[in-house]
C-alpha cells in the first residue's frame, strides 16, 4: 500500500510537470513563428494614395520554417478589409516584398494594417507595428439632386479623411462635361461655404447662370487625386417678392412708411432700385438699396417724394422692385392710395362768442407736413376778411390771437356772429397747399369798454381788404 500511494504521488507530479514543459514549448513555438515573420512597410505613420502603388515588405527567419509563402490581408479598425494576396513567395536571403496597387475607390482612413502571414506555418505572422493612413478625397455635398438658390450661401464638403499634411485642394464647377470656372483656388479643410455660383470667389467678378446639370470637381494639388459630384444640381434663379404697400393701402403725403419685401438668392454684390408707378407707368425712382450678404428687406419711405416733384395725389399707385445685376422684379399685386397732407381747424370751429380784444386760442391739427411747412390764419366774412397771422410753424398746433387784431387788410368794420377762420398749410404738405375752415360761424362781440387805440370803422367806409372764400 506504501508503495502504491508512492508511485501515484510520483505519476501525478510527472504529469504536472509534463504538461508545464508541453506550455512553455507551445509559448516558445509560437514566438519562435511570429518572430519569424517582420512586416517593415507599410508599418506605422505612411500615407497611400488611392490609385498609386506601394511597396509592402518584410523580413522573416527561414530557420523558423516559414515555407514559400505568405498571404498578405490589408486591416482597418482591426478587421479584416481586403486580401491582398493569397499567395505570394516568401522572399529571398531573408526578405521579401509585394508591389500593391491600392485600389481608386479605397475608402479613407487613419486606421489601417497590414499583415503578413506563412501559409504552411499560420503562427509566423506579423502585422504593422501602428496604423498607417489611406488617403481619401471624395464630394460629400452637393452629390446629386439639389436646388441651390443662385447666390446664396450653401456648403460645399467633402471627405478629407488621412489627409497628407500640407494638403490643399481646388473647386470647379462644371457642367455637362464643360468646365465653367474656378470656385476656389486653393483650400485645406473639408468644406466650405460657398456663394452659389460664384466665380473667382474673392473678387466675385462672374456668376454662372441659373439652370440644372451642375457638378462640383475637387482636384488635389499635392497629390492631383479628384473626384466629381456623383450626380447633377440645379442652380435656381433668385426671388424677391415685394409685400407692402401690396394693394388696398391709404399713405398719407410726407408720413414715414416702410416697403419691405422678402427675398431668396440675391447675389451679394446686387442692389435693389425701387420705383413708384401711377397707371402702370414709371413716375419716380425711390434710389437703390444694398442687397449684401444678409439681404436688406425694407425701407422707410417719405410718402410721395421721388428724389424730383411730388408724386400727384391719386389712388392707382404701385411700387416696383427690381435687382440690378439679375434683374428679377416684383410689383405690389394691387394698388395702393397716396392721400394728401391733411390739417383741421378745432377752434373757432363754430358756435364760439369771442369778445373783441380778448386773447384766444386758434389750434389746429395736421399730418403729413413737415416741419418745413408753414400755417397762414384768415378771418372771413361773407364779404370781407383779412390775415391774422403768417408764417406760423405748422407744428406749432396753436395761435394766441386777439380777437380783432389782423396783420394785412382791416379789423372787422362790425361786431357780428357771421365770422369764420380759414387755415392754410404752405410748403412742405405734399404738391400743393392745404386748407381748412370752421365749420361753422363764430361771434365777435363788443368790448365791454371801448380799446384804446383800436379804430372801429362802420361798414363800407374802412379800407378794408377782400379775402375770397
């Protein structure tokens, strides 16, 4: 029994040991095969161009039995991508090397390997010692389908992936096989914001004309690698759509009013004219407005004036706009009024009792003057009458006048209830003057106590001076 337990204790450990020594040659092997095998190139840091050729190379150790021959796989991202080749002879005097075409269509990365491996030893294999970059130039946008407003700002992108350092790119814009003319000359990131149809992007001096069958071509000028929008786009021709005054509206002569319009795709170097039509004929241009970048989409109008006369009072106006280097238009959809500057007489407007001599207010209210215009007071009899004042600022809204006192022609010949004040508003009202007059009659009515120095005439022997109604 003794020699039983003995002889098992003594198997166990042979086993144990047996199975340690089987490991550590299995371990010893394997680094003896995969040591047997060096990828040198491409083995870290390269950068392939599509369509080019590259030398991939190696060492190996023929006392580690490599065989006569190798497969080589390509590797991204750590998986399989291409086999390179199945069969390849192993070399000679310890090295060995494959010419390898890399495909055009290859698609760019930073995340690429190599790896060489014994095709009667599997284990003598050896891959790239880092990642090696795979060039990629390719339009991403626009690539087929678009509508791009003529002058407006869109993206042209692209992959730049494993880019060579340095790199710089040109754009073209083509269009059924013809080249019509440089976007941008030189570019080193992977997009750009492109002013649709321009040319010669700097100095933006041409535009290509609106209509489809468009491609962008991108052309390395480190490397001269291209490519092409995979389908066409269409350049679209620009709006602008006018929207007020746009029919139906009342502007008053000399009252600030905006014209505003909307806008798509006015080329940056465009201006906008603006004109005022009557009867569907040109009266007026209302000047040019910029149109940059961030297109304008108003402007303030004083109504009627057109940089010469004032527009005529009348209800059948228009305002067009037009661009100057596109030359699209809009006109409002209906017409609008231009109505005249206005004033009213408040006081005396009718009723009031004014004693002779007394002071009293005249006030009135007005629009569309300004502050260039001036008010001339009148008081009326159905015969006679005379100025009051003139040369009043029509702003001003109010006259102390007493009651009696006139600057031209008499002072009334009589008390009476039949007086009425007229108001006329001069220069700066539009075309021509405006006017009011109280609405109805008003009395003057005698001092309580004679004035001094006012002489009181009896009708028809005062000098007195005619004012027409």
């Amino acid at each position: 029994m003794g020699k039983t337990k003995i002889l098992m204790n003594y198997s166990s450990k042979t086993v144990v040991l047996a199975t340690i020594l089987c490991i550590i040659c299995i371990a010893w092997a394997g680094t003896v095969y995969s040591a047997c095998i060096q990828v040198t190139a491409p083995n870290g840091g390269e950068v392939l161009i599509p369509g080019s050729s590259k030398t991939i190379s190696w060492t190996y150790d023929s006392t580690g039995g490599p065989g006569s021959l190798v497969k080589i796989e390509l590797f991204k991202g750590g998986s399989l991508n291409a086999t390179i080749s199945t069969s390849t002879g192993i070399g000679s005097n310890g090295n060995g090397s494959r010419n390898w075409t890399i495909p055009a269509q290859q698609a760019g990365g930073i995340d690429y390997s190599i790896r060489v491996t014994s095709l009667a030893k599997p284990a003598c294999t050896d891959t790239s010692d880092s990642n090696f970059n795979v060039y990629s130039i390719k339009i991403k946008s626009p690539n087929g389908g678009e509508n791009w407003v003529l002058g407006s700002k869109n993206k042209i992108s692209w992959d730049n992936t494993g880019w060579p350092p340095g790199e710089r790119v040109k754009l073209e814009l083509w269009q059924g096989g013809n080249l019509i003319g440089i976007c941008f000359d030189s570019l080193n990131a992977g997009l750009v914001l492109w002013f649709v149809g321009s040319m010669e992007h700097e100095n933006q001096q041409t535009w290509a004309p609106p209509g489809p069958g468009y491609k962008i071509k991108i052309i390395s000028l480190t490397t001269n690698l291209s490519d092409m929008s995979d389908g066409t786009f269409t350049i679209v021709s620009p709006t602008i759509h006018l929207t007020s005054p746009n029919g139906g509206e009342i502007w008053t002569y000399n009252i600030t009013k905006q014209i505003t319009w909307t806008s798509s795709g006015i080329i940056p170097t465009e201006l906008v004219k603006l004109e005022l039509l009557k009867g569907g004929a040109v009266i007026g241009s209302l000047g040019g407005y910029d149109c940059y970048e961030k297109p304008q989409t108003s402007v303030k109008w004083i109504v009627g004036h057109t940089g010469g006369p004032f527009a005529p009072v009348g209800n059948d106006f228009k305002i067009r706009l037009t661009t100057t280097l596109s030359n699209i238009s809009d006109e409002s959809d209906g017409v609008f009024t231009i109505a005249p500057a206005k004033i009213r007489l408040n006081a005396p407007n009718g009723g009031e009792t004014w004693k002779f001599g007394t002071t009293q207010q005249i006030t009135w209210s007005s629009s569309g003057c300004t502050d260039a215009s001036k008010i001339r007071l009148e008081l009326l009899q159905p015969t006679t009458g005379c100025v009051i004042a003139d040369s009043i600022p029509t702003k001003q809204g109010s006259y102390s006048w007493t009651v009696g006192q006139c600057v031209l022609g008499s002072t009334p010949s009589q008390w009476g209830n039949d007086y009425k004040v007229r108001i006329r508003a001069t220069g700066g009202c539009g075309p021509s003057d405006v006017t009011d007059t109280s609405a109805r009659t008003f009395t003057i009515s005698k001092p309580d106590h004679p004035l001094k120095g006012v002489p009181v005439y009896k009708k028809g022997t005062s000098p007195n001076r005619v004012i027409k109604n």
